[in-house]
C-alpha cells in the first residue's frame, strides 16, 4: 500500500483549494475528523484530509441552548465546556473507541458525519435531530451553509439533515451547529435481572408506553452464569424520578421486582451501554449494528445466536441490537442482513476486516429506487466522487 | 398591486388542455378528475389568499398507484404539478399556476396501522394532523407537532413544510417525529424511504424530503412517531409590562434547566383581540403576556409551576394565573389557537414567520415595532417564544391594493431584520411563493445552486411545484 499523505487545512479556504484540486485531477481524498469512526467501507486513496487544525468553538450560548464549533473540535472540548452551565448535548453520542480499538480523538465533525447517537436516541433523537446549522466544503470546492443557529429554520432544502450520517461523502463538514439541554438533576436506573430476552423487550416497550419519559432501555443477555440484567433509566428532578419510579413499579409488576442504582453507579452503567464495552471483546470477533421495530428485536437476536452463536446487547428497547460475530467466513452477513431485511431495517457492518469490509456491503443494501435516489443526490454534491469514495 | 409574480402560463399546454384531460380521465375514476371552472376555482389558493390562479385540471387519486400513473403521464407531457393537502398553507405554497395540474390527496386519509408496542402509526398522507392523534388518543397516544390548523392541515402538507406548533419546544418539529415516508417522483417511481426502525443508514433521505415543499415528489404514506400522553399538562398565564421583561423571562427559565411543553408570546393588541374572541381569561392591562405550559403528575406540575414562578418573580410579572381546570386550560389555549382567525375578523394580515436567536427577542420587538411604523402600518405579535419563532400579523386593508403592497414590503423588511440578528425567514411556515424573492438574502449564489441542483436531479424539468422556494432569476435553464 502507497504512503498515505495527511492534509491538515486551517480553513475553509484551503480545503476548498485542496479538494478543487482533487476533483480536477479525479483523485479521492479520505476525510478525517479525530480518526475514531473507521467504519464504512474501505477508503482506498493515497490522501487523507484531516480536520484537526480547524478545531474550537466558534459560539455558545448557554442562554439559549446552542453551541457552534468548527468540525475538528474534539468532544471533550465541548462536553468539558458545557459541563461549565450544566448543559448536555441531547443524544449521547457513541465513543467507539472501545469498540474499535482506535486511539484517535472524537470530534463532533466525526459526530455529526456519523449522525452518532447513544442510548438516549429513544427520547432524544439522534444527533441529526439536535443538529440545527451546518458549514461543509462539497466536492465541487464550495462551501455552503444550511441551517444556522435557531432552534426553528425551515428556509430551504434541510441539508443540516442530509449531511448528518453522510460519511463525509457529500461535504466536508467545516462547522457545526446543535441545540443543547440542561443537564438533570439526576438520574436512576431500574434493574431486573433474569428476563429472558423476549420478557425484557416486553418490559421495556411497556415502560416506553407509560408517560414516565424513560431515556434509555437496555438488555444485557446472561453471560458466564451471570443473570441477565433490563435496565431502565429515569432522568429529572429528583422528586419526580423518586414518583415515576413508584408508578413504574405498579405498572411492571408482572415483571418482578426491580432494584433502583443511583446517580453515580447509573451514569457509568450507561456510559458502558452507550459506548458496547459488554462486546468489546474478543477483539477478532466482528460487530453489527442492526436498526429494527424493537417488537421484532428478540426474534432477530434469537435467530443469530442459534445460527451465528452470537452474543448481544439490545439497546433502544430492542429496537438496536449490538451483535458480536465470530469471524469466520462473511461475518454472519448472509444471516444478519437477510434477518433484517425480513422484517425491515438497518444492520450496519460495524468491526470487520479490511477483506470482510471489501468483500461485504458495510451498509444494509437499499432497494433499487431508493438506492437511485440517493445516487442522483449524491452526483450533485461530488460528481468527480472524490469524497471518501467507497466508504458507502 | 401585487408584488409576488406568479409566471405567465404556457401557452402550449393551454392550448392541449383537452388531451391532457382526456389523458388523466384514462387513468383516475371519474369522482378523481375536476375539470369544470367552477369547481376547479376551490383549488386557487391557499391561505395566502391574495394570490389565486385557478388550474389546468386537480386531480384526487385514491392510491399510489394512480398517483404514480398520473405523474408519469403529466411528465411525459411535461405538465407541472401542484401537490396539495388542506391548502392551508401561509406562504403560498399550495397556490397553482393556469398551467399545473393540482394532485390533492384528500381521498387518501385512511390510517393504516396503528402500532402502541413500536410507538409508531401509518397513515395515507391526506390524513389531518389532528386525525392522527384521534385514531390514538383511546390508546392514551398522541402526534406531537400540533400547527395551529391541526383540524385542517394534513400530514402531507405537515411533511412538505416541517410544520411545528406550539408544542414543539419540548417534542421537535415534523422532521423529529416521521419515521418513514412513501413518496413518487416525477418519473413515477414509487419509493419506500425509512420505516418503522429509528436508524436507516445510507443518506438520510427521509430529512432532505421533509421541508422540500412538495417540490421532489408527492408524498402517498407516511410512517409517524406517537407519543404516550402525559399524565396531566397545565397552562399559566403571565403578563409584563414590557416585552423586554416577558423576553428576559423566557431566558431565564430556559437557561435554570426547565424546558416547559410550551412557551407562547403574544402583545397587548393580540391579547385584546384573542380575549374577545375566547373568553380566556386573558389580562388585558399588560404589554405582553407569556402561556407556559407544563406537564406530568400533579405534583410535577406543581413543582414546576412554583419553580417557574420563582424565576419570573425577578421580571415584575402581573396577572399570574394558573390555570384551575380542564375548562379553563381548554379557553387558555383556544384564544392561542385561534388567534390568527380571530385577527382575520379584524382586519387583512399577512403572518410573518421568521425565527430569532432568543435572546434577540427585545431587539427584534422594538426593530418590528419601528419597522410597522414607518410604513404606517399596525402589527399584533403572536409567536413561539421558547425557540424565537415569531409570528409578526402586518394588518391592512386588502381592498386597497397600494396598502396590500406596502403590507408586503414591510413583512419583507421584519424577515431581513431577523436575518440580520442570526435567524431565518421561516421557522414552520415554508418559504412558498411568498418568500421565495427572499431567499438571496439568508443564502448565497453557491448555497441556492447546490439546492437547485438537488432539485433538478430529482426534477429535471421542474415540473413539480416549480414556482416556489427559489427566485425566479437565476434557475437553470
Ligand atoms: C390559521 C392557520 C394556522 C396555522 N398554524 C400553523 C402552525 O402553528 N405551525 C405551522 O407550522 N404551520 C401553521 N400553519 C400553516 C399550514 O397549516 C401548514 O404549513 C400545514 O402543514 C399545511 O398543510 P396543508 O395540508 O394545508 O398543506 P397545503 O397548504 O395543501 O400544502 C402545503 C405545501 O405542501 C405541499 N404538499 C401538499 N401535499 C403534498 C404531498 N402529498 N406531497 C408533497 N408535497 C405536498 C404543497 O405543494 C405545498 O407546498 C397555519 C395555517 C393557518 C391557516
């Protein structure tokens, strides 16, 4: 493999000088943020433009929920800033180093590329949802802007919407803007242990329907002998998590008792949620994402245990089932992605090797008009396809 | 005189009109083709009603699979289309030009699945918004984004506009709350985008359709989130004697960590005209006054309610009142919802719908005020005060056409002032025709060819709702 040269821009200027220069000579460049999302299809180029240099936060305004940073901003800079006000972002963005075993820092360009979001993405949305305002370079060497810095703008196409989840392979995202919340009070985590996979869905989805504002609601199959655990956690005022509590307790009776885990033991539990360490290791084995009605979950996840010996972790009330593969020919694709086609969703080729990421699609492959569709769009941002080629 | 343009119509698909009827007679039931003026004279414009033209022909397809046939043969012709839900739309969005066909999808307005263990509904696009929350709320489910003309609107107008409501501050606009969407493009390709999932992969498709006002396709289905209801929910009223104190009271209950359910500003003129038609129980001796809204159990609402208090105690609030009952909360937010109307039966008004930085909302009051002034017209504030949405009503008199145009012009000149202090033109309403020459003044040559662009790639003709979102000056040719 050649050398691979690393571009690091200060602006906006030069990344539209470098990448003008690129769509002439019809060369592909790969766009880093910190480094850490290597997931995509393999980026074969001997260029890598990396937004390290155009870092720092450019506005915030704790006054009126809203934070803008150039791209290459790392996420601690700005979760470090917000903690300041007690502010957060919204929807608890991924840290994929464990999961990767990448040693890069995570920028909220990166973020954003990847539309990350974590646990909260069942109350909160994702991270396109708290995303309001974007700068990216195009791969015709413009920059644009979509969005701005209010919390309502319907003026125009939603390119904000677009770019979030893009890849880096319609624009070079330059600057970002999100709308933020304050952080809570506090937070509580109930746990009930021993839930079959089928019970727990059937526990979480009930507590989804009550209007007790559940952020997050998670299933940790047994393991080594250890009971599973159904965890549901409760954000607020104290006062009304201590009531909710008491009215969840009623209401998921059939499913036993549960134990309540504090602030502190909670916001780290969450974090390990959030972030897959439960499927981190065996570091050969090869991880989904899959995207699914959570009522479908269980079934799915069933089916890749028996066919694939698969271990799991079922996030977003068994709607994102975390799957762990073990390596052998495609990874468990065939099984995975016809599973999911079957009933209709996403699974997302998340830890692979280079040959398995070459040889499987990393994204589940989308019917022809919607596959039309979205090259047609794609043409108009990158016609020389010079952005990340191959990375979708 | 009028200062939007509405293009001249073709003067070669006038005068084929006879076979392009006889065309969509061949594909739709008799009961889905309007061809006689007068009936066809329904369709002529929207709730910017200062513009009208009545169209070519409207159809009212019952499926997706007419609408697919129907668009492939108008594309063949190369005959523009208006889609259109309700027509309720305030930029003019559903307005049609001599030479369009109108698609109306008021016929498809069954709900299709109702599902409370994912969350999720669908619905045909010509469902109302409010018909939505209906075929739940027996579950204890709702639809969130609540625009004021919920009774009317639908969900395809909804998706075309990214329409919001009061409600939004706490649950998100359209966009947050569609999971899944089928759409036919111009070609008549039917296509399935997003589902029942919260993650899609691939680009997101779904985000760039909501808000492309009806200009990539029409959207037959949708896919929503739905919400359990809360518990309780209560309004509380609070009036200021200076639009700068009822500001800074927003701020400062946003910034202590609260996000109520709903933030909604209205001034003295507004209030007047409300109290009158809703028996609210409105204050009428205060500048400005503030409906917050907050919800859960009893003793949440309480809570917050006292917490909310405490915070506008440092603003000199006066009229504080809580709402006591279900009858009360019901007229509080009636006078809300119905302002637009109630203005209507005053005076003419254009509704204005640019969005602030929040705490830009004094500076923009006294900019509004100024504005309305000079060109000595009367305003009345009615907006979303929680994400700086603000809905300026510029009063006139649409029998005098000279007033009608200076009424333009100064909504023009309160859109460039939001713009000017870091906001937008629209925050719900859609840029339409009313907005479309604005445009050029939040974005530049590059932002608006790179958005054309899009278009023309999924509407190489430009035939679906051509006439909007972009200035006429400067399309590809
Ligand atoms: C009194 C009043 C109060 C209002 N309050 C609010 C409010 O609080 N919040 C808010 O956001 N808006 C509000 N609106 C504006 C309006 O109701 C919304 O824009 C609404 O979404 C329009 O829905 P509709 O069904 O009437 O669509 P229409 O007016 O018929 O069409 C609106 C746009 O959608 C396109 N369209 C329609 N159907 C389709 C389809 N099937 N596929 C693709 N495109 C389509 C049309 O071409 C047009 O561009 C208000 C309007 C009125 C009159």
């Amino acid at each position: 493999m050649p050398m691979t040269s690393i571009l690091l821009p200060d602006t906006e200027a030069e990344i539209e000088a470098i990448v003008h220069e690129a769509a002439q000579s019809r060369s592909g460049l790969a766009i880093h943020g910190g480094g850490t999302r290597a997931i995509g299809g393999h980026v074969h180029v001997d260029r890598t433009l990396s937004l390290q240099q155009m870092s720092g936060i450019t506005l915030y305004e704790p006054s009126e929920l809203v934070i803008s940073a150039r791209a290459g901003t790392p996420m601690a800079e700005i979760e470090a800033t917000l903690a300041v006000n007690r502010q957060r972002l919204p929807f608890e963005p991924i840290d994929y180093r464990r999961l990767l075993g990448g040693h890069g820092t995570p920028t909220i360009g990166g973020v954003t590329a990847s539309n990350s979001s974590g646990p909260r993405r069942i109350q909160a949305g994702a991270a396109r949802d708290s995303l309001i305002g974007i700068r990216a370079t195009t791969g015709r060497g413009e920059t644009i802007k979509s969005g701005g810095r209010v919390m309502k703008n319907v003026t125009g196409y939603d390119f904000v919407k677009l770019m979030a989840g893009s890849w880096g392979t319609l624009g070079i995202l330059t600057e970002v803007t999100y709308k933020l919340l304050p952080e809570v009070e506090t937070e509580t985590t109930l746990l009930f242990s021993g839930l079959s996979a089928e019970r727990a869905v059937a526990a979480m989805t009930e507590a989804l329907a009550t209007p007790f504002e559940i952020t997050g609601a998670a299933h940790l199959p047994a393991v080594d002998g250890a009971p599973s655990r159904t965890l549901l956690r409760l954000e607020g005022f104290a006062a009304s998590v201590a009531y909710r509590i008491g009215r969840l307790e009623a209401v998921l009776r059939p499913f036993g008792a549960f134990e309540e885990i504090g602030l502190e033991a909670s916001r780290v539990l969450w974090k390990a949620i959030r972030d897959v360490e439960a499927l981190e290791a065996p570091r050969d084995a090869v991880i989904w994402r899959i995207s699914v009605r959570p009522s479908d979950g269980p079934a799915i996840g069933a089916k890749l245990e028996a066919s694939l010996g698969a271990r799991l972790l079922y996030d977003w009330a068994g709607g994102l089932i975390w799957a762990s593969v073990p390596a052998d020919g495609d990874g468990g694709a065939a099984i995975v992605r016809g599973a999911v086609a079957a009933a209709g969703g996403h699974a997302l080729l998340v830890r692979g090797s280079s040959a398995l990421r070459a040889a499987v699609p990393v994204f589940q492959p989308e019917a022809a008009p919607v596959a039309a569709m979205a090259r047609r769009i794609r043409e108009t941002f990158d016609p020389a396809g010079i952005l990340n080629p191959g990375r979708m | 005189m009028s200062v939007i343009e509405i293009p001249k119509p073709d003067p070669r698909i006038l005068a084929r009109r006879d076979a392009i009827i006889a065309g969509l007679a061949a594909l739709l039931p008799p009961t889905s083709l309007i061809t006689e003026e007068d009936e066809r004279r329904a369709y002529e414009t929207d709730a910017l009603t200062a513009y009208r033209r009545v169209p070519l022909a409207v159809v009212l397809p019952e499926t997706t699979e007419q609408v697919s046939k129907v668009l492939t043969f108008l594309n063949q012709e190369g005959v523009k289309v208006v889609a259109r839900g309700a027509g309720t739309s305030l930029a003019g969005g559903a307005i049609p030009s001599e030479d369009a066909v109108v698609l109306g999808v008021s016929k498809m307005n069954r709900i299709l699945d109702v599902d409370t263990v994912n969350r999720t509904i669908r619905v045909e696009a010509g469902v109302t918004n409010l018909g939505v929350t209906a075929a739940v709320s027996h579950l204890g489910f709702f639809y969130a984004p609540d625009p004021s003309s919920q009774l009317a609107c639908t969900i395809a107008g909804n998706i075309a506009m990214n329409s919001g409501g009061a409600h939004c501050l706490k649950y998100g606009v359209t966009t947050n709350n569609v999971l899944g969407v089928k759409i036919v493009l111009i070609d008549g390709t039917i296509v399935e985008i997003g589902g029942a999932h919260l993650d899609s992969g691939g680009l997101d498709l779904l985000g760039l359709v909501v808000g492309s006002e009806g200009q990539f396709g029409v959207v037959t289905e949708a896919t929503l989130r739905i919400l359990p209801m809360a518990e309780g929910a209560r309004p509380m009223l609070m009036g200021f004697q200076s639009a700068e104190d009822a500001g800074a009271c927003v701020a400062a209950i946003i910034a202590s960590g609260i996000i109520p359910v709903a933030i909604e500003y209205m001034d003295k003129p507004a209030i007047k005209v409300c109290e009158a038609f809703a028996h609210a129980g409105y204050p009428l001796d205060v500048e400005a006054l503030l409906i917050i809204e907050v919800e859960g159990s009893e003793a949440e609402i309480e809570d917050l309610i006292g917490r909310i208090t405490k915070i506008a105690a440092d603003y000199n609030p006066s009229g504080l009142r809580i709402s006591q009952s279900e009858a009360e909360s019901a007229a509080i937010w009636k006078g809300r919802k119905s302002a637009f109307g109630a203005m209507g039966r005053l005076a003419d008004y254009i509704c204005m719908d640019g969005t602030i930085p929040t705490g830009q909302l004094s500076a923009v009051l006294t900019g509004i005020a100024r504005i309305c002034d000079g060109y000595g017209l009367r305003v009345s504030n009615i907006f979303h005060a929680g994400d700086g949405n603000l809905h300026p009503l510029v009063l006139f008199n649409a029998n005098d056409p000279a007033e009608q145009e200076k009424a333009e012009r100064c909504g023009e000149d309160i859109l460039k002032l939001c713009v000017d202090l870091g906001g937008c033109l629209t925050g719900e309403h859609g840029v339409g025709i009313e907005k479309r020459d604005l445009m050029t003044y939040q974005f530049n040559t590059i932002d608006l060819d790179q958005q054309m662009r899009v278009k023309s790639a999924l509407d190489p003709q430009w035939l679906l709702n051509p006439h909007k979102v972009f200035p006429l000056a400067g399309r590809p040719v």
